[in-house]
C-alpha cells in the first residue's frame, strides 16, 4: 500500500486538485500525518458494526492519506430497512469509514454533524445484482469546519441507486464521489444541493464510470451561492467501450446571489462506445427578475421572494428521487437550515 | 357614494428608448369592470405591467393613482399588499416551490397575518371547488410544466384567496377551452361586484360572461375610443380598421 509520506502530493494542474488544493484541506501540515480520532457513528434503525479497516484504492493523495489514519471500518446491516445514521464529529481531527453491502433494498439517511476542525469521511459501498439502496447525506458541520469525503460506489447486474447530497455544513469541503456501474442494467441517480454562504468553499467532483451496456446515469447539481462563497461542481463522466446502449447525462445549474460569489461548472465526458446517449450542460445566472417579479406581485418582499427561489431551486434538486424517506429527509433539513439563515 | 380606485392621468411609458403608452388617461371605480381591447403590440400588456409596478418599464410621465394615493414610488409588493391584483399572461414558474406553501405566504403577505392552517384549508377548499380544481394541484411546483389553462386557473385561485381591491387580468382567457373559460369567468364574477376589474382581452367570448361596464380601444399606445359592451361586439364583427380610421 502506497504510504503516505512517500506519496507525491498532487499540484493545481490536476483536474481534481485544480480549485482545491491539498493543503488547503489537509488537518495540518500537508508533510505530515497527525493525530486522528475516530468520529462517533450512531443509529437507532441500522445494526453497525466495527471491523478492521479496509482500505481505500489508493488512486489520489486524499484515499492515500484516509488509509494512514483510519482504523476501523464501520459497517451497515441496511438490507430491508429504512432510517437515519447520525455521524458525530467532534475534537480537533476526526475520520470515519462507512461501509453499506445492499443485497435488497434499503433507504438510508447519514447526517453528519458536530464542530470537528477536520474531518475526513470515506463512504464505501456495494450495490449488488437487483439490489435498490437509496442515501442521502446532509452535511450539517459546524462553519469552521474542514471536511474531506470520498465516496467509491460499485453498482453491479441490476442495481439500483440513488445517492444525494445536502451540503451546507463546514467551511471548506472537498468532495470526491466516484461510482462504477460494473454490472450491465445497473442504474444511478445522483443528486447534490449546495447552499454557498459566508465564505464557505464547497468543492464536489463526481466521477461516474460506465464499465458495461445497458446502464444509466443521471446527475444534477445545484447550487445557490450567496455572499462570498465558492461552489466548484466538477464531473468526469467516462463510458468504457464495451459499454454501449448507455445512457448518461450530467447537469450543473449555479444560482449567483451576489456579486461576490463564484461557482465553476465543468462537466467532463469520456466517451469510448459508439451507441449511447451521453449529454452533459452546465449553466450559472443570477435571480430570474421575472421569478422575482411574480413573487412580489403576491405581496413578498423582494428578500422574501428571493429566499423563496432559493429553497425551491435547492429544493428541485431532489424532486426526482423514488425514495420518499430520503426526499423528504433532505427537502426538510434544507428548508429547516434556510430559515435559520433567514432568522440569522 | 362612488369610490375611485383608479385613477392614470396622461400615462406616457417607455420600455429603453421606445415609447410604448403615449398619454392614457383612465378612472376605474370600485364595482366597475373596463375591458381594454387592442391589436398585438397596442400597450395592452405594457398597461397593466406598469400598473403593477414592473420595474422594466419607466414612467417618463403621467401619474397612477390608486385609491387616492400616488403609488409611483411604491414596489411591487407594496402594491400588492395594498390590494393590487395583476393576472399575468404569462405567469412564471418557479420550480421546487408547491402551490399549497406558496398561496400560504402569499396570503400571509397580502393580509398581514397568517390565516389559522383550518381556516385556510377551508377557504381554500372552497375556491378550489369553485374552479373545479383538483387538490393534487397544491403540491405541484408553482407553474411548473402546468398547462396554458392550469396556469390561468392558478392565477383566478390566487385572485380569489387574495381578495384584491383591484384586479388587472391580462389576458386571462387565452389558452382555455370553452368549460374552462365558464369556469374562470364565474371566478372573475364572484370578486367582480366588490372590486375594480381590468380585463385585457382579444376575444368577445370572456366579455359574454363578464360583462364589462367600459370598453377601451388602445391602439399605438393611446385610447382612440372608448364605449359599452357594444363597442366589442363591434370590434368582433368589423376589426380595428374602422377605428385605426378614426385617428
């Protein structure tokens, strides 16, 4: 296993690196690996249980530095159940590694929370053959927080998947979702909120990996940036070429609330097969005046009007999951969070 | 006694550099319908905007007085609060917000407090019914993938929820079909007698089943003529050439 201090530490240049560098979301020293404890995993509906780590693939500098310091794997008894687990970050620098095996079907709510300086999250996953297992994941951290996640999902014959993402936790995120359809038929739904506020920087790259025919993926990713924060969405769709009659599709949508705000939107597609359907886009703009207009015209103030279009912009980001717990789970959160912002 | 709700005089709007209302001059009074007919592009739409308050359009003279008060700098809200209603032609749609939760805050707004949560299933029952709405509307996504008639329908519910003083209905019949048309208009009747109504329309057919006290005819901008309901029925059957002649 590639060691950390021996691995080369990734420069902007790097597609995945490039908004984000390492040592802007490493817990201390980019040269060193410090003290890390364990991040406390709850719930009341899954039975959890700890065993020994397993490691990450140690393809990038993040999953390389996440095997030096984790030390157990924590993993999800979820086949037929629904219902929440909550991840409890608390101290200086704490890391947890999730696993969930889905031989059925199963609903999963993960909600992290706590005031943790640093955080680094592994989320690992088996969909098997004619499984259906939907997550959804809300990043409520404290607003200092620095928060590290990779996600490695594998989607074999026949599965079905729904991942979402509710991120308005944290301070500075960086987000790496990588999934492979590894069985043909095998589906994927991904959905990521970002609601952007102070000087909050939330980075999510996704990368979904076609390996062979029959599958289909669908990502949007919206995100509402106000005051001076930053939302980087960046995709790197690849479709193998014994993949063929895939279907994939990834949008970006940015909602700019001020002047001061910035969003990046870059989907990227590698397309190896002949006979698929692959389509990616990618739009950032501010309030829609007519949207606005209308709403005022029904007697809400233009902050009103505006807080209205937000929730609903970030709110559509989850209209098009199966899974009503998991919908339900995110659209309440956000809407809870947004007027809590709004109260101040 | 007779209550002036509306009150432009000598109404002169330009959208940049372009005059669009060149000098309008009009009175609307509580429990009066005006019905302002015109071809495409008169300043029907433009009218009724600036009304409202859109912030597109600038006044470069003239004044709107409503209810005694000079609403020129007042914003779109505050108009709407004060009783101003304008069905659009085009309503938006604003996508993650659902019907129910939206006419809540609207009316919440409009009245100053919210309705207690029964009270409001209620009332909004009642003029659901009344438009012959199915409830399945309210957790839509406000306008969202509606059809042309579901959105003139969502527009007429909000008309009755908000209970305007006066209302501004821009083209409310385009995109109904006959049943549906029956249905908007006894909407439109059923706050008509309380309110100030300004119906902008193309068509005959709505002004059968509301009946308009005042009929205008906007062409480039300006009122050319102005009579009864037999002024429409006019227009319908001869055109706006023999008026056009009359400038």
């Amino acid at each position: 296993m590639t060691s950390y201090l021996d691995a080369t530490v990734p420069n902007r240049s790097e597609h995945l690196w490039r908004y984000t560098p390492w040592s802007r979301v490493h817990p201390g020293r980019v040269d060193s690996v410090p003290d890390v404890d364990s991040a406390i995993i709850k719930s009341e509906d899954f039975e959890l249980t700890n065993k020994t780590f397993e490691p990450l693939a140690t393809t990038d500098i993040a999953r390389i530095f996440l095997n030096e310091i984790l030390r157990t794997t924590t993993v999800v008894a979820c086949d037929n159940n629904n219902g929440h687990i909550h991840i409890h970050a608390g101290g200086h620098s704490v890391a947890a590694h999730l696993h969930i095996a889905c031989n059925s079907a199963a609903n999963i709510v993960i909600h992290l929370h706590g005031e943790a300086d640093w955080f680094g999250l592994a989320l690992t996953g088996d969909i098997n053959a004619n499984a259906q297992l939907s997550v959804g994941i809300i990043n409520e951290l404290s607003t200092d927080s620095v928060m590290v996640r990779v996600d490695d999902w594998s989607l074999h014959r026949d599965a079905r998947f729904e991942l979402a993402t509710l991120s308005m936790g944290g301070h500075r995120n960086k987000s790496d979702i990588r999934s492979a359809l590894k069985g043909s038929n095998a589906s994927l739904k991904q959905f990521i909120a970002v609601h952007g506020h102070g000087t909050r920087h939330d980075d999510h790259h996704i990368e979904i990996h076609h390996q062979q025919p029959h599958t289909n993926s669908h990502l949007l990713l919206n995100a509402a940036c106000d005051d001076r924060s930053h939302s980087i969405g960046t995709g790197a769709l690849t479709i193998d070429d014994v993949a063929q009659h895939t279907d994939a599709g990834q949008v970006f949508r940015n909602l700019l609330l001020s002047p001061s705000s910035r969003a990046e939107a870059i989907p990227e597609l590698e397309v190896l097969a002949n006979e698929v359907a692959a389509a990616h886009g990618a739009a950032s703009a501010p309030i829609n005046k007519e949207q606005l207009h209308y709403l005022m015209s029904r007697g809400l103030s233009k902050d009103e009007a505006t807080s209205m279009i937000v929730e609903g912009f970030l709110v559509d980001s989850f209209t098009g999951l199966d899974s009503d717990l998991v919908r339900e789970a995110m659209q309440t959160r956000l809407t809870v969070h947004l007027e809590c912002q709004l109260i101040g | 006694m007779t209550e002036v709700l509306l009150r432009v005089e000598n109404l002169h709007v330009s959208v940049g550099d372009t005059p669009i209302i060149q000098g309008i001059s009009l009175e609307i009074n509580r429990g009066e319908i005006h019905a302002i007919m015109g071809r495409n592009g008169a300043g029907k739409s433009t009218l009724a905007n600036v009304i409202m308050g859109h912030p597109a359009y600038e006044v470069t003279s003239g004044t709107i007085h409503y209810k005694g008060k000079n609403i020129e700098e007042m914003e779109v809200f505050e108009r709407a609060r004060a009783g101003m209603f304008l069905s659009f032609q085009y309503p938006a749609a604003i996508p993650g917000v659902q019907v129910g939760t939206f006419l809540r805050k609207s009316v919440a707004s409009v009245r100053g407090e919210a309705p207690s949560p029964r009270a409001f299933r209620q009332e909004l029952n009642e003029a659901m019914k009344q438009l012959d709405m199915d409830k399945s509307f309210l957790s839509r996504y406000v306008n969202d993938g509606f059809s042309g008639g579901e959105k003139k329908r969502l527009e007429i519910l909000q008309m009755l929820l908000l209970q305007p003083d006066l209302a501004l209905l821009d083209e409310t019949d385009s995109g109904l079909d006959i049943d549906a048309l029956r249905i908007v208009a006894e909407g439109i009747n059923a706050v008509a007698k309380e309110t100030g109504c300004l119906i902008i329309t193309h068509y005959q057919r709505l002004l059968d089943l509301v009946k308009p006290d005042v009929v205008h005819v906007l062409i480039d901008g300006k009122i050319v003529q102005s009579g009864g309901p037999e002024l429409a029925l006019k227009l319908e059957k001869e055109g706006y050439d023999w008026v056009e002649a009359l400038v």
